[in-house]
C-alpha cells in the first residue's frame, strides 16, 4: 500500500504548517494569569461600531439553522453603496485571507510566480509556497516596499504582485505617485493586489485610494477587511474589489456559503454610519502611538511604525523569551523572528489600559534580563 505522505505533492510535504495561538483560557492556565491583553493579532479593542453590536445581538437563533446568503448578497449592495460601484465588482470571503487563495488559484498555475516582499503579510507568500507556486521574496528598503525591486523581480513567470498597502509589520505606505508610476511600470504584465486590509486607519490625502485607482486599472484587485477597522476579526469578514471582469474570473475559484450568516449582517450593519467609530479608533490608535514610542525610546530600543494600529521594536533579548516573560504579565505580543525580524516584537495598537500593562510589562521584564 501506498504510504500516505507518497501521495503528497512535494511543495505541500516541505510546507511547515502554521500554529496559531491558544485560546485565551488555555494560555491564562498556562502562564498563572487572570486577564490577558492580546496585542498579537493587530484587532480593534473598541470592538465592532454600535449598529454591528446591535445587528449581533438581534441575531435570531433560528437563523443559525439556515444557509447564508451563498454570494454575500446584500453585503455586496451595501459595499456598492459606499463605493458607488456595481455589486458585481464585489468577492467577499471568509476574511480577506481567503481571497488571497481565491486569486492565487484564478490566476497561478504550477510554476507560476508571485511578487511579494520578504517582510509583509505572510499569508501571499504561504498559499502561494503550497500551491506550487514560486513566492518571490523581494527585500524591503528602509523598512518600506522597494518598487524599482518588485517591478525588476517581474517576469514572465510572474502572474499576480501582491502590495500590502500599508505595509504589515512596518506600516510604511506608497504614496499615489509610487503606486501609480509602479503600475504604469509594469504595463499590465501581471495582476496587482492592493491590500489595503489598514487603509481606514490611514487619514493622510497622499494615500491612494484603491477604489480609485482600479477604475483605471483593470488588473488592480483591491483588498478590503472587516477584521481590523470594524472590529469584526471573530466573525471573518474580508472582500476584494475589481474589475467586473476580474471578479468574474476570481469567482470561479472561491468558495460559495464560505461567509457565515452572522458576518454578513454585522459586516452590513457595520458599514452604517461609521464615521464616528473610524474616529474613536484613529483617535485611540494615535494616543497609543505617541506612548508607545515614548515607551521603546526612554528603553532606548529602535521601533518602526506608521499608518496601522501597529507598532514594532527591536528586543535586546530573544523575541520567544521575551514573549513568555511578557504573558507571565498577562501580556501577549507577537514575537517577529518567524517573519525575518530576529529578536523584533510587534504591538497592537490598544485602550489606555491595555498599553500601561504593556509598558510595565516590559519595563519589569527588561530590568530583569
Ligand atoms: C495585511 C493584511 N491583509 C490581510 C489580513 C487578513 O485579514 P482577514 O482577517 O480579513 O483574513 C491581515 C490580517 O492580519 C493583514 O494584516
């Protein structure tokens, strides 16, 4: 009989699966903690805007008995709404990371390449690894994607360039006359991702606006999130906007009744006046910036940061290490060496609270080492 691994293609046998963090109970027991700040995951510590929390609780459970909205229907009229595009221009997933995979299948066959970055949303450059397609890992300038690099790794191999704009972990962001010389560079020789999963956190009038520029440019898929703004990442909620005839193409490889029921609505009811939650948020994320940087500079400790709720800095000790130490504070970073940033840490950007946790935390753990 055939062994099991035999039937494994080898990009996926030589693939190391990710391990995503425990539950907040299990690791609380773990680390002899009663309350636990996640400052991992980059999520909105404001929660969902209020009419997504009153769309939630009003959820009939009934309804649980039933399938959704197979194409995320009326979510996709309200974003045409806000966008004022056609429904139709609209792939919603069960958060933007499903997408990636839908695009990845639409348009990259065994051999194909992408380009991406070496330090960026990792996702891209997994689903690529394990559907056999080459991820070409361009290096980062100053901490921000390099354009002349990623238009030089372009080749005939190359069928979708991914942009996270702005950039996770580093939250540097191409201004609109990079990206729009980058794209007139390329000529249409691949697609182009724009991820824009922080874009409302960005209030800056050189920010390019996606939604404006795939008008211009059909082979621009421009990725948007519930999880980070809106507050919605337990649900998972994520969707691209293209081209009608882009979007028709990325459909066939995604999964229908893949976004619960439940999401749709709260993602639906979430895009309902906004504007005050998108402030509280932007307004928090800035308070939080300032003390944080505040924080690694009395520690004299590098950090980088920028648009995003994010923040990095670099540990005089082991990132791993200082990561235990950290939730033995009921403190939980994430530790950045797995993506090429040995020993660095990046912090959610969060409530008062939460942040003065932090800053003990490290204080005290620091002092000790
Ligand atoms: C740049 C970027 N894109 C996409 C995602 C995935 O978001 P979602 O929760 O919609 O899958 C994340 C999540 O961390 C992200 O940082």
């Amino acid at each position: 009989m055939r062994q099991l691994i035999d039937c494994v293609p080898a990009y996926v046998r030589n693939f190391e699966s990710y391990t995503p963090s425990r539950p907040d109970a299990v690791l609380m027991g773990q680390y002899g903690v009663s309350r636990l700040y996640r400052l991992n995951n980059n999520e909105n510590a404001l929660g969902p805007p209020p009419a997504a929390r009153e769309a939630i609780a009003a959820y009939p459970s009934q309804q649980a008995a039933v399938y959704p909205s197979g194409d995320a229907y009326a979510l996709r009229q309200a974003l045409a709404t806000r966008f004022g595009k056609d429904p139709d221009q609209f792939l919603v997933g069960n958060g933007s990371c499903e997408v990636i995979g839908s695009v990845i299948r639409a348009f990259c066959q065994q051999g194909d390449a992408i380009v991406t970055t070496d330090k960026t949303f990792a996702v891209y450059e997994w689903v690529a690894a394990f559907s056999g397609v080459e991820a070409r890992l361009v290096p980062l300038r100053d901490y921000a994607l390099d354009a002349s690099a990623m238009l030089a790794a372009v080749t005939d191999a190359t069928k979708v360039v991914f942009i996270c704009n702005p950039n996770n972990p580093t939250g540097s962001w191409w201004k609109r006359g990079v990206l729009e010389r980058f794209l007139e560079g390329l000529a249409g020789r691949a697609v182009v991702v724009l991820d824009e999963a922080y874009r409302e956190f960005v209030d800056d009038a050189e920010f390019p606006d996606g939604m404006e520029v795939m008008e211009r440019h059909p082979g621009v898929l421009v990725f948007r999130t519930f999880s980070k703004m809106y507050g919605l990442a337990g649900l998972r909620v994520g969707y691209l906007c293209g081209s009608r005839e882009a979007v028709d193409i990325v459909r066939r490889t995604h999964i229908v009744y893949s976004v619960n029921g439940l999401g749709q609505i709260a993602a639906t009811a979430a895009l309902e006046q906004d504007a005050g939650h998108i402030a509280a948020t932007r307004h928090m994320v800035a308070e939080a910036q300032t003390f944080l940087r505040d924080v690694f500079d009395a520690l004299g400790l590098e950090h980088v940061s920028g648009a995003g709720n994010f923040i990095m800095a670099r540990m005089p000790v082991s990132d791993t290490l200082l990561y235990r130490r950290l939730m033995r504070h009921g403190v939980m970073v994430r530790t950045m060496t797995g993506f090429r940033f040995p020993n660095w840490i990046r912090v959610t950007m969060a409530r008062e609270e939460a942040m003065a946790a932090f800053a003990k935390a490290l204080r005290q753990t620091l002092d000790k080492s």
